[in-house]
C-alpha cells in the first residue's frame, strides 16, 4: 500500500498549537493544506488539494484528483515532542492502483505460462513483460511529489523557533 508516515521535531520553544497556526497561514505551491481539528488537541486531520490547471501537461491527469496521498493526520507527542505525519492512499486512487498491479501480475503469468509452453522466449515477451507494468508508472511521480509536500510541511516544524 502506498503509504507516508514520518516523525520530525518541533522547534525550540515552539509549542504544536502555534506550529499549526502557522501552517494553516503558510502557501504551498500548487496546494492547498486544509487542516481540521478532531476532538484531540495534539491530533489535526490533513487534506491536500492540488490546484493544478485542469488540463495540464504530466502524469497528474492519470490520478484522481491529481493528488495521491490526500487525506492524513498530524498527531503530536507532548512527551517527546515530536510530531507524526501519515497519509496513504484511500479512495479511487487505491483501486486504480491495485487493479493496475493485480492485472500486470496476471499478465506477467500469462507470458510466463507462453514462454514455458513455446520452450523458447523471445525478446517480445520480456518487453511484454515490462509494458505489464506501463499503467503504475504515472502513479509514481504523483506520489513522490505529494510525499515532498509533507515532508516540506513537516521541515516547517523544526524550523520554527520562538523569537
């Protein structure tokens, strides 16, 4: 499973209540961080929403809604004063992916069950056996652009310093 998670420090003498103040006012290229405050105080929910052109160039036209890990958390440790971000993959993104790679282990099979069968295997069938996998390439530099973002926002965190 496409999976983010990730501890980073919190400035000195910064407490979390201003690290998320400060979040919620900081603008991220090509996002938007949207922050939502659960029922605990050391624990936000995070969602990231691209605001890339509806028709633009790159591999963010194959993913629903352009943004792989959009939906997280944000969990803050008093005791160590660490802050934990997680995001994975949920929702359409998750099928796509999974039935990209479920079909592309299955064709892979079929190509192996043909090359056993012919006794002899040519340079097509490992060429198939590569294009198998074609379909997840777009998902990858979706997914290490959002996993930028948060490790971005989560730098923030250790940056920060009480003037």
């Amino acid at each position: 499973m496409l999976r983010y998670e990730k501890q980073f420090p919190l400035g000195n003498g910064v407490s979390f209540y201003e690290f998320v103040n400060f979040l919620e006012e900081m603008y991220f290229v090509n996002y938007v961080v949207i922050l939502e405050k659960t029922s605990s105080p050391n624990h936000y929910l995070i969602e990231l929403i691209t605001n890339i052109p509806i028709m633009s160039w790159g591999f963010e036209n194959a993913v629903s809604g352009k943004v792989v890990l959009n939906k997280g958390e944000i969990i803050y440790s008093p005791d160590s004063k660490y802050f934990t971000i997680r995001a994975s993959a949920k929702g359409m993104n998750l099928f796509n992916i999974w039935l990209f790679f479920i079909m592309a282990i299955l064709g892979c099979f079929a190509i192996l069950y043909t090359m056993y069968t012919q006794g002899q295997p040519t340079i097509d069938m490992f060429i198939g056996m590569g294009l198998m996998f074609l379909p997840l390439v777009p998902y990858m530099p979706v997914y290490l652009r959002d996993k930028d973002i948060l490790n971005r926002i989560g730098a923030l965190g250790k940056t920060l310093e009480k003037k």
